[in-house]
C-alpha cells in the first residue's frame, strides 16, 4: 500500500480514478524522474485543468505534461455582444412665432429609460461549473497540507471525489493525522474528508527519502544487523511480509542480505 511500493504513476492513475468525471475516461498515466504525462480522450479542453489539479495532488509529482490529452469538442469562447447604437437625439422643430405674440417656453425632455442588460447566468455550464469547483478545492487542499510545517515533508497524497478530499499516504504520528483531516475540513467547500487511507508510520518522512527516480518505487538500503522480517515490520507494521519483499526482489535465502543492498519495497 501507498506510500510504500506503489508508483507514482500507479497512484495518479488512481487519483484520476477516484474522481467522478474521469473515472470512465480510460486515462492513461506515465511517469519518469516526476514528470507525469496523461494521455487519452476528454469531453472538453476545460477538463484539462481538472486532470493537472489531479495529478499535483501526488506527491512525487513536480509537473504535469497533457500534450497527450485529446479534447472531443473545444470550449467556445463566448463571443463580446455587439454594442448598441446611441439613439439618435431629435431634430428640435422651430416655430416662428406670429407678430406679437410671446414663443411657447420649450419642455424638457424626458430622459429615456435605458434597457436592461441581458445576464449569462442561465447560460453558465453546470459542468463546467463543477470542474472549477472541484479544482479550486483540491488545490486548497493541497496548499494548506504542503504549506504546513509538520506536514509538509510527509507522503501524501489528495485525492477528491466531488466536494469529498481523501487523504491517502503516512504520517509520523496521530497528531500529525489529526493535523492533517483538520487542515483539510477548513477548507472552503470541504463537504467531507476520508483518512482511512492515512496511517502512522513512525519515521514516515525517513521511510520514503530513497526513491529509484526513473520508477517512483520506494527503495530500502540495508543496514548492519537488517533483516527482511524487521524491514517487513517497519513499511507493512508485519513481520511475516517478509515473503513479498523476498520474492519481489527474487531473493533465494531470506536470511542473507547484505549492508549496501538495495531492496525495493512492493504494494
């Protein structure tokens, strides 16, 4: 399980999963040295914007690369409404008056009652609409855990399914968890915040510093006095996951690893 294992690209894939509006795309996930590309088909060039505030959510990501994505129809921008015509002034008439007798005193004209402006709000896209929601929340989100001095160094990830955030990732302690779901209820338009994917992990900023940059995987050096069963019990809180370190590193004899060795740690 993540942050343990799983590769970023792994874990933007399903980021862009767990939101509604992407989850039925197809999208496709690559990743090297932090770049993530994202290739497939949307509706639209505004869910462009949704899929990058997906993918940054990531932690490991650095930038994202939608050159890939293809869009099926192209937002118009909505067209400036032509201006008005002044209304032309009147011609005043002039009456000559007869002999003697006095010119009427001219009347002042009523100024003309200025028609209303034509509002856009029904024209706005409840999807659309949605898609900024959803970006502005998730960027918050993200914004306030990493701008967080307790938090920031830690592996976590954002993701968001409507106006629900999900936490996924480790931290070092239950304050820091706590920290963290309250950080991210403050937010504006936060209905909800998922931390069941949040665990404790004592020296989780320790934990994932070794990273093989080209994959995204945690890697472990091992140290004097290692053994598999003590590495199984600080990434997996299991002494016994010691098979699946063994056989994800085609290791024969769990009992010899040697100091230097770089072990990769699996989901």
């Amino acid at each position: 399980m993540w942050p343990f294992g799983k590769s970023t690209a792994d874990r933007v894939k399903e980021a862009l999963n767990a939101q509604p509006r992407l989850k039925d795309l197809g999208l496709q996930v690559q990743e090297s040295r932090g770049t993530v590309k994202v290739t497939g088909m949307v509706p639209n060039d505004r869910y462009n914007n949704l899929v990058k505030v997906v993918a940054e959510g990531i932690n490991g990501v650095k930038s994202v690369d939608l050159s890939g994505l293809v869009a099926q129809q192209t937002t118009p921008t909505p067209a400036a409404a032509p201006a008005q015509a002044a209304p032309a002034a009147p011609t005043p008439s002039v009456s000559i008056p007869s002999m003697g007798t006095a010119a009427p005193a001219a009347q002042p004209k009523a100024a003309p009652t200025p028609m209303p402006t034509p509002t856009n709000a029904a024209s706005v896209d409840p999807i659309e609409k949605e898609i900024e929601d959803s970006s502005r929340i998730a960027k918050a989100v993200v914004k306030a855990l990493r701008s967080n001095g307790e938090l920031a160094n830690n592996p976590l990830d954002v993701l968001q399914s409507g106006k629900s955030v999900i936490l996924r990732g480790a931290v070092d302690n239950e304050h820091e968890l706590r920290l963290a779901e309250k950080l991210a209820r403050e937010v504006e338009g936060v209905s909800g915040v998922d931390v069941s994917g949040l665990r404790v992990a004592a020296g989780a900023k320790e934990l994932v510093k070794e990273k093989d940059e080209q994959s995204g995987d945690t890697v472990y050096t091992v140290k004097s006095g290692d053994s598999l069963s003590a590495i199984a019990e600080r990434y997996y809180g299991n002494a016994m996951e010691y098979k699946k370190i063994a056989h994800y590193n085609n290791i024969s004899n769990p009992d010899l690893i040697q100091p230097g060795q770089k072990i990769r740690i699996p989901g």
